[in-house]
C-alpha cells in the first residue's frame, strides 16, 4: 500500500495460555490504528534461550504499517503491558513479548530501538517462522537457511 512500511514483528509467550495470547494479540494488531495488513507465520515451539522457564510459543507477523518505528515500538510496548508483561529481570519468563524485528530497510541506532533486531539471525525462534513469510529474506548479507545452519543446537518445534 502507498506510504506504508513492511515490518516484521517477533512473537513470543511462556506463561499463561500462549497460543491464545498470541492469536488474540495478532487481532489486535489487525485492528490497530496505523497498521493495514497482518500476516502471521505458523506457531513454534522451542525452548528458552539464555534464560530458564517454560517452553515458549513463538511467531513472526508481517505487518503493512504507517506508523514510524518508534511509534510501531510504542504500541508493541502498550499491548505487552495489556497481556500482563512483567520485566522482573532480564529474560524473564513472559506473557507477551513483541519485538520489532525489521522495519522495511531502515537501520536505527536508538536509545529505545536497534533495527534490525540485535542477534535476531542467532535466533532459531526467529529465523524459522520468518522463513516462512519471506524465504527470500537476507540478513547481514546471508539467508535465513544460511544463518539457520549455524544453531543447529536450538531444537524449535511446528505446532499443528
């Protein structure tokens, strides 16, 4: 659409009823003010990584927005704190976390926003659902495949 950015958001919950969060929270996105279009990548199953607790359920959505990325921020931010998201301390079992992943081609260097998403391509529960929405997708210059290669080690799982 004119004047709109492609972005891609990273999904994630551990506590609670995760896929039903994730899917309410994919519906309220839809309707939000400022986003055209929301595409969601299958749900994954995959472990913790750097942190302890449940299994997450995690996704990537594509969203058609024109809000710029600060304010695309501001409204993942809203809708964590609507979903009970607490930051007790770093990687804290969750909730909801939503990450603005990439925002069309745009680099930022923020106090609040590093785009693209930091580590994201050391993320097997990243890189598989967003594999899945756009195949073709490079990242730092490599593939999807190429950087899902390397963390064999990050066991992820479709759900049905």
């Amino acid at each position: 659409m004119a004047g709109s950015v492609r972005a891609y958001i990273g999904l994630g919950a551990n506590l609670g009823d995760s896929v039903a969060t994730l899917r309410t929270v994919l519906a309220e996105l839809a309707h939000a003010a400022g986003i055209q279009a929301v595409t969601a990548s299958p749900f994954y199953r995959s472990a913790p990584v750097d942190a302890t607790g449940p299994d997450f359920v995690n996704a990537v959505a594509a969203l058609d927005t024109t809000l710029a990325p600060l304010a695309l921020l501001d409204l993942l931010q809203a809708l964590e704190l609507r979903h009970g998201r607490e930051r007790p301390y770093k990687n804290a079992p969750r909730t909801l976390d939503l990450d603005l992943l990439l925002y069309g081609d745009t680099v930022l260097a923020h106090e609040r926003l590093t785009l693209p998403y930091p580590r994201m391509q050391l993320r097997a529960f990243v890189l598989r659902p967003l594999r899945d929405l756009a195949p073709a997708l490079t990242l730092a210059g490599r593939s999807i495949d190429a950087w899902l290669g390397d963390i064999t080690d990050q066991p992820i799982e479709r759900l049905a």
